[in-house]
C-alpha cells in the first residue's frame, strides 16, 4: 500500500472512535434472501388498479435515499407524480407505454448537477453535529477539493485550463481528472441518482409491489410536466405498482458471465 498521503489517506482513521456508526450493520449478512428479493426484481409493464398505501411509497422513497453516492453530495430529487394534470402529461411524454399508463406510482428521478456548492456546505454543517470535532482535513475536502473539482465555469470556460494543469501535473502525481466540463458532472450526477433507483425499485419489490424504469421519454415534455428547470437531467421515470397478468413481456435475459467480469 502506498504511504504517499492526500485527502483520501488522511481521512483514513479520523473518526474511528466512535463505535456508533462504526459498527452500523457490520454483523448484517443474508446473501439468500438478497438474491431472492433481487430475482424477484423484474421490469413490469403492466399494472393492476390497485393502489400503493402512501405510507409504503413514503417508506421506499426514504430507502432510496440510502443508496451510496459522491462524496455524499446526494445530487439527486425524485418527484412523486400525483396531480391528474401532471401526470397525464407525463404518461404522453412516456409515449403513453403502458408501464406509465397504468401504474399506481409515476415517480421522476432526477440528477441534479447544480446542487453540490450548496450542499458541500450542508455537508460540513452536519459535521460540526457529529459528537466529534471534524478534521481539518474534512473542512478542506469539502471547502476546497469539492469546488476545485466541480467548478467548470460559465460555459465551460475553464474546461481546457484544467485539463491542461490535471495533464501536466499528471504526469507526476495522481490527480482527479473528471469531471472537468459540465457534461462529465452532469455524468457524475446520474451516476449518483441511478444508485438510488436501484434502491428504490428493491425497496418496492419488498413490500410486493413491482417497477419499470423508464427511459423511453421525451425529455422536454416530461421537465414542463413535472415544472422542472434549471440544470436537471431525468435519468429515468419509474412506475410502479402491483403486477397485472402478462406484466412480464418475456424470460430474463442476460448474456455469459464472462463477456462482463474480467479479471486483471
């Protein structure tokens, strides 16, 4: 293991007194039951009238918001669609699918790449919080690294001075070279947000209910359904609800093993 020593090293250690969330789910294993509610998980595209009780659309949300993302930036919004209006635009920007059309829950994730200056300082907020006093390493990280990385520029202006200093200081030390224009944050972003929509369409799959993640829509029509602006990128639209008859288009498919998972 390299001894060389950056924010990431020196992080390392820096709260490990406290037992609380030192231990948060260390002794948690149950590997059967994951592939099982994993397996269960299918893409559904046609649902039942039956409705989902708000306090489980609640609940699955909250679940969603576990999920691991950047720096804990949590650069994501998800829009619950309950208007008639809106959501009979939206099922007309899905092209009116029928995993829009007839699902009890239309929900709208959205990767949001313009929240991270903002919540950079909630962030380090929430550490004054802690029963322990953060590092000064933790007020740099967020303070100082996160604005350097993320910081683009009015029309990418300073796309290429970074990505001349990250070449050449490259050469010599490890850098973080992306993002480094507003189309690799907004990459970042969705990377983000598409961990939590896993989450969210497990946690409703354990409550008995099933999903389709939609990414078959036009996206302009679907912001002005919603009344999203701003720098937002839909990720996907998820419908959920309780699995109809003939939901399942056809047998889960996937290709060898081995043309994915590579050893090196």
């Amino acid at each position: 293991m390299s001894d060389k020593k950056n924010v990431f090293t020196e992080m390392d250690g820096k709260f490990s007194g406290n037992e609380v969330f030192q231990n948060e789910g260390r002794d948690y294993q149950n590997p059967e039951e994951f592939k099982k509610l994993v397996h269960a998980r299918r893409s559904v595209r046609k649902f039942t009238a039956e409705k989902i009780p708000d306090h489980i659309v609640n609940d699955c949300l909250d679940t969603a918001l576990l999920a691991p993302n950047s720096s804990n930036l949590q650069t994501w919004e998800f829009y619950r669609v309950t208007s008639t209006d809106a959501r009979a635009k939206l099922v007309e920007a899905c092209f009116s699918q029928g995993a829009a059309a007839s699902a009890s829950e239309l929900i709208v994730c959205v990767a949001r790449r313009d929240t991270w200056r903002k919540n950079s300082k909630r962030m380090l907020a929430e550490f004054k919080k802690l029963p322990v006093d953060p590092p000064k390493v933790v007020q740099d990280y967020y303070g100082k690294l996160v604005p350097f990385v993320y910081t683009v520029g009015w029309f990418n202006i300073l796309t290429p001075l970074k990505w001349i200093l990250n070449t050449v200081v490259g050469i010599f030390k490890v850098v973080p070279r992306d993002p480094i224009s507003s189309f690799g944050i907004n990459v970042w972003a969705v990377k983000s947000c598409a961990l939590a929509c896993e989450n969210l369409m497990l946690a409703f799959r354990s409550y008995g209910y099933d999903t389709c993640p939609m990414e078959g829509f036009d996206s302009w029509r679907a912001k002005k359904a919603i009344g999203l602006k701003g720098c937002a990128e839909i990720v996907m639209v998820i419908g959920a609800g309780k699995r109809a008859e003939g939901g399942v288009y056809g047998p889960r498919m996937r290709f060898p093993n081995e043309q994915f998972i590579k050893t090196v």
